[in-house]
C-alpha cells in the first residue's frame, strides 16, 4: 500500500473542488502550520470524529547498554506528540478492517465496495497525516 502525501492531498482537493493547486497547497500547509504551532505551545489539537494531537513528556529513565549492562545510561525527559483517534474514525477503520478480514460475502462485499475503499483511503490518510505531522515537528 502506498502512502499518501501532501501533495496527493493537495491534488485530490483541488480536482474535486476546482481550486487552483497553489491555492489549495497554502491552506493545506498554513492548517499542518496552525496544528503545529498549538502543539509545540503545549495546547491539544481536537478534531472532532478524526482525533486529538497532544504533546506529552516522557519521564526521565535509566537504560542499559546491551553490550555492556553493568553501565547505566541517563535517558532525558522527552517530549512527545501523540495521537488519539476520534470515535468515527476509529469505527470507520474497525468497519474496514473487518470487512477485508472477515470474508463478508461477495454480495454484500460488492454493495459496500465503495464504502471500503472511502474507508481504506481515508484511513490511510490519517496515518500519514500523523505520520508528517510528527515528521515536521521533530
């Protein structure tokens, strides 16, 4: 499966709403930008049925060196964004996923063809927009 980019997001929306691509690539990057800039200030970002961006500290801990355990290493307080699925996305995903999995029959398969693949494609789109999300912050 392929990952799905900005600029494949850039390009379905500007297709399907007729907007000029440059247009469209602004208001995609200055709401990436928005996100971002709520984050790194500590704030969520909540996106109703899609998720909730959060910045988390990870406490300090000690590691070991598996080559050399009797040396502890300081491992730093960090921090962290995490990501926490909205209820409809993660219904949409849990519906997909069984659909694909469960063997549904074929009719019923072929009636809800066009659901599975808004389904696959959207969900698809969540985690590489986390995924660059994350990319972009750190």
């Amino acid at each position: 499966m392929e990952n799905l980019t900005k600029r494949d997001i850039v390009v379905s929306i500007s297709k399907e709403t007729g907007l000029i691509q440059q247009d469209v690539m602004k208001v995609v990057q200055k709401t990436l930008d928005y996100i971002a800039d709520a984050v790194v200030e500590g704030r969520n970002v909540e996106l109703r049925n899609f998720g909730v961006f959060e910045l988390r500290v990870r406490k300090p801990r000690v590691g070991r060196n598996p080559n050399r355990p009797e040396v502890d290493v300081p491992i730093p307080a960090q921090p962290v964004v995490k990501f926490k699925v909205g209820k409809e996305l993660k219904k949409r995903v849990t519906e997909a996923y069984n659909q694909r999995n469960n063997g549904v029959s074929s009719e019923k398969s072929a009636q809800n063809s066009h659901i599975l693949d808004e389904s696959s494609q959207k969900s698809h789109n969540t985690a590489a927009t986390a995924k660059a999300f994350n990319a972009e912050l750190f």
